[in-house]
DNA sequence: CTCCCACTTGATAGATCGCTCTAGCGCCAC
DNA sequence: GTGGCGCTAGAGCGATCTATCAAGTGGGAG
C-alpha cells in the first residue's frame, strides 16, 4: 500500500481518537500525515466520510491485538482483565488523558447522526465482544454466559474511559477492572 | 427566568446529547429554540462555550434527579440499580437510540480539547458519582466500598450506553445492569 | 525517446462556522 | 408623552469547512 495512504490513515486514527469526528478537520489531517491535499481524495474519493468509515475499521483490527497480547502470558483470564484495564490506566496517563478507546468518541457523536460511519462502529463492537467472549468460553465458561460476561466487560471498560478521561483519574478504570475480574473469576468452572 | 433563555438551554441540551458539542452549530441552536439569534449572545455572551457548559451542569443536575427518581420506589437498593438500567434501556428503545447519556458524547468530544467545558462534565461526573455512593452508604456499606461501586455502576452505565447506541441493541444495559446489582447485592451487610 | 498513468500540488469554489453589530420593538417609570 | 432598558431581529464579517479542479511530476513500458 502506498506510504502516503498508510500515513492518512493513521494519522486520521490519532486525531479522531483525541479529537472525534466532527472535531477534525480535512485540512488538519492532510497537516498531520504531512500529505498534500488532493492525495486525499485521490485515495478516498468518498471523502472524509469513507476515510472515517476505513479509519474506525482499521483501528478496531488493531486494537483487536491487544487481546491475545495481554490475555496470552497472564496466568489465568481473570487476573488478564485485570491487567487489560490496569494497561489502559497506564496508557491514559502516560498520554495525559488523551488514549483510551479509538473509536468511541465517533461512536457517540455519529450513532444518531450518520449511518455509514455508526455500521463500522457497530461492526467493530460486535467484534472486540466476539473475541473477549471466545477467550471466556475458552476457559470453560458457557457460551451465552461469555458473551454476557464479554459485552459487560467491554462497557465497564468505554464507560471508565469516559469516566477517566473528564476527571483525568484512572480510579473509574481501577474499580471497574476489579468488578469485571471478579465476575469471570466467579464464572470459571 | 426569561422563557426564551430557557428554551435555548433545553433546546441545546437536546442537541448535545444527540450531535455533541462540534457538531451542533449555533445555528441550529436558535433553529431548535425558535429564538432570535441576538438573544443566544444576550443571554451568553461567553458565546457557545458557555452556554454549552451552563448546559452540561443543567444537564447533570437535571438527570441527578433520576437517582431519588428510581431508588426510593424501589424494594432494595440492588433491585434499583437493575430498575436504572432497565429504565434507561426503555428511554434508548423509545428515542430511536437517541437519548442515553446527556454528556458522554460531549465529556470524550472536550476532554483533551477544551479545558473549560472538560471540568464541567468532570463535575457533572462527580457530582453523580457522589449521589450514588451516598445511596450505597445508606443502606450500610462502607463509605470507600460505596464510593467504588457507585463509579464502577457509572462506568458499567456509560459503557453501556456506547455500546447500545452503536449496535443499536439494549443487551450491554441489560449484562451491565445485572452485573452490577449483583455487586452491590454481594456488598450489602 | 515517448507515452501513460499513478500520484502530487495548491488554488479556489461554495457553503457553513461562530460571532458582532446596528436597528428597533415593547414595557415600565416618571 | 418621553426616556431608558431588556430583549428581539437578522444582515453580514472573517474564518474555516469539505470538496473540486487543472496543472504538473516522476517512473515504468514500449
């Protein structure tokens, strides 16, 4: 792919992250990825709506690695939740505040206002929930009650971000990362 | 109070919890109030940012009342927590996905970009956080174990909400919901 | 070499942004 | 009646928004 493209992209990723949909401009992303104008829309003729749509896809693939990265070497899927959030809370301070959920600002602001964009947020959910669940009903545990355990855990975990990041503390992710461990400890077969 | 000024406060509440702060003009504001333009900056002459944080306290003092709202009514103080999330999963339901959290969408748009309007919502937070856990103290759980279930309930709630109004589903309120009444079930004396 | 096409470049259109400004209306005090 | 004032009313300013456009660059194929 060409660098210039895969520099649009994530440099779009980091502005929408921090910044949401609305917020961020053309003009600022084509400064950031140091890309010139027309580039842009060379590669994206559907405009800023398509990177957005292509930018919240890429971003959730990649976020999707956290995963296996953080539940593969811990000893046991609960104390992995537990260090999912506690790797959250170290990311949000080292980045002041600024890096927690890629796509869940533009998941709010466009869930009532643009179609196109909320599928691909919604597609993104749906597969951050499948995965977590899989890795629950991995251990054991059945498959509805994964799923259960998935979608709470991935909402304590947006709703803390959201928490967080308006009262620059990482204690919402603290407390809501020892609700979800113990709930999947007491589920463990 | 002038009954315009406080059609314009209600009008933009509505607005920001739907589009969010960017991407609601003040335009649309006065359009949605059937004010006079002048009259925005008569009544706000710190311009939309005031008003948008004059609307994000209204907005939190306003949904504080729900807590009395659904707890007093309620058998037991778990039972109450379930009731919240159902009834906010019925108000999503009934709004078309459009009505959840009336600063969430705002509090992730300003966090890292407007300091002014990042401490409002971070009060706003506050504020109900302190509600909750006053409740959870009531019925005799420890002042700091009160604390760390009222803002993981919070958490658990926001989280909840991004996720229903992304997938346009009510299942994380319903998981998120139970998990936490279960909580605070385990924590009664 | 020439031709071609992917890509770069930036000026600019047309709409919308937040905001300011002047003018005037309607009500109350005097 | 007259003056003052809270509020209404909306034209319009400069800036910024997304998107388009024509022109130009550069490297590979023939």
């Amino acid at each position: 792919m060409s660098p210039t493209r895969e520099r649009i992209v994530t440099a779009t990723a980091g502005l929408l992250r921090r910044q949401g949909y609305t917020g961020t401009g053309v003009k600022a992303i084509v400064a950031e990825a140091g890309a010139p104008y027309g580039s842009l829309y060379h590669f994206f003729p559907g405009g800023k709506e398509q990177l957005g749509a292509e930018v919240i896809r890429w971003s959730g693939a990649l976020y999707a690695q956290l995963v296996p990265a953080v539940f593969d070497p811990a000893p046991d899927v609960a104390s992995a939740v537990e260090d999912f959030f506690r790797g959250a809370a170290g990311t949000l301070r080292e980045t002041d505040y600024a890096d927690a959920c890629p796509i869940a600002t533009v998941a709010l602001e466009v869930a009532s206002t643009n179609e196109v964009l909320r599928e691909a947020t919604a597609e993104v959910f749906d597969s951050w929930t499948a995965g977590l669940a899989a890795r629950f009903a991995q251990e054991g545990i059945g498959e509805d009650r994964s799923r259960e355990l998935a979608l709470a855990t991935l909402s304590a975990l947006e709703g803390a971000f959201v928490l967080a990041r308006a009262t620059r503390t990482t204690e919402p992710l603290r407390v809501a990362g020892d609700l979800c461990a113990e709930a999947v400890r007491a589920a463990l077969p």
